[in-house]
C-alpha cells in the first residue's frame, strides 16, 4: 500500500451542471475551476503526499467531489452508494484508484445511501452525517464494517446543508470545529464555533499543518493563533457547487 497518498480528479467540461440541492445556483467558470484544482493538487504535493489522479469522468458533472465515492480506514476501502442516483457512477474509477493502492474493498449495498462527505474519522471514532444523502441503512453498515477496524460510529443528523464535513470537520488534534446551527450538536463532546461557514471544513494536512479555503480567513487568522500552519486555497468555483476542501481529496495515511 502506498502511504500518504491523496486521490484526486480532475474536474471535468460538465462541472457547471453539478448538483446544487440547498445554495442559490449561480455560473460555474470551468477553466477558473482547473485552475484552482491545480492549485489544490499543488498545496497537497507542496504538505508531502503523493498525489494519485482517479480516472477522468467527464461525463459525470460531480465527479471531482471524489471525496463522496469512498471512505478509506487503515487498509480499507467502502465504496460508497451515494444518496444521489446520478452520482453513483463515480465510484467506478475510484475503486481502480483503491485497488491500484492495495487496499481491501467492499462497499454500501442497497438499500443503503451513503456520500464520504458525510464520514468524518477522529481517531477511533466515526461521525457519520445522517443528510438527504446518507441514510440510517447505510450507517449501521459503515459501523458492523469498521467495528471490525476498532472503531465506533456516532450518528449525527445534519440539516440544510449537503454533508456533515459541509459543516462540521476536525483539527490534528481531534477537537472539532462548526457550525452548530446544522447539526445535532446532542451527539458531539464539544464543538468549536467557526466565524465563517467555510471555515468549518479543513483538512489535516500534518501533526500542525491544515488546508482551508480562502472565503474563510477568519478561521484561518484563528487557526494559525492557535500554533497551526494554515495554508490557503481559492476554491470558489467549487464552493457554488457546494464543495468544499474536504471534498476534492481523500487522504489514504
């Protein structure tokens, strides 16, 4: 298995015809969006992880939300059956791109609904956003799955937003950062408030070193008070597709 590798996909000429299901749809500039998925790719190189393209999809408008089709545990792959019917055709290339790394595969079967940017892993625990995209089928799953792998899977619904890592994400050291006002803060320890809606997704890039977008520099001016390295990229093309960091990557360790 190669380690520290981050799967991405590049997006496709269709990307302006992805699902908006709870933002304003407004124009998608497709060549702007390249440029910021390179720029992306790049700030992943630029952290240390080997970067390993999925299949181009350019028939699929969404297909370069990769984070959606798989969720990866130590050696394992799920391979998700997203809530969007639409979508499901995305995990094709990605199970290639799992396989070619070496994991174990297997995968949510009807009738079970589940998007990987629902699944949120802090340590050994397991957040999984209960949305219009993931169902309980799908949850019990995902936890008879990774019990196996030591971990405990908590529910958390999530309200009018896409996927709980839309609103709720975690810092290297596991404490978590949101929005409260779109999740059942009852299952959750704690939760820091973010200033900004788009502050609420990072990616843990290292043991002090996260990814976050440009629309939210007030969590980043927070985030780097706090001791952390910040870096910053422009995703706005994908933001008004209801993308965020999160959704462009999955991070194998």
């Amino acid at each position: 298995m190669t380690l520290r590798t981050a799967l991405v996909r590049a997006p496709g000429s269709r990307l302006a015809e992805g699902l908006v299901t709870h933002a304003d749809r407004r124009p998608v500039d497709v060549g702007l969006a390249a440029r910021q998925h390179a720029a992306y790719v790049a700030a992943l190189r630029a952290a240390g992880w080997r970067v390993r393209a999925v299949p181009a999809a350019d028939d699929l408008p969404d297909a370069v939300f990769v984070e959606d089709t798989v969720v990866v545990c130590d050696d394992l792959a799920v391979l998700a059956r997203s809530g969007a019917p639409g979508r499901r055709a995305e995990t094709v290339g990605t199970e290639k791109a799992v396989r070619g790394l070496g994991l174990e595969v297997t995968r949510i079967e009807p009738p079970g609904t589940l998007d990987g940017g629902d699944v949120l892993q802090v340590g050994d625990t397991v957040y999984v956003g209960l949305s219009g995209r993931t169902n309980e089928d799908a949850i019990c799953r995902l936890a008879a799955v990774l019990a196996g792998r030591g971990r405990r899977v908590v529910p958390v619904r999530v309200s009018g937003r896409l996927h709980l890592k839309t609103v709720m994400t975690a810092l290297p050291d596991g404490s978590l950062i949101g929005v409260p006002e779109h999740l059942d803060t009852s299952a959750l320890p704690c939760l820091r408030v973010v200033p900004e809606p788009a502050g609420a997704p990072v990616v843990v890039l290292g043991e002090d070193h996260v990814l976050i977008s440009a629309s939210a520099p007030r969590t980043a001016e927070r985030l780097r008070a706090d001791g952390l390295r910040v870096t910053v990229v422009d995703i706005g093309e994908f933001e008004a597709l209801e993308g965020g960091v999160t959704c462009l990557s999955v991070l194998v360790p």
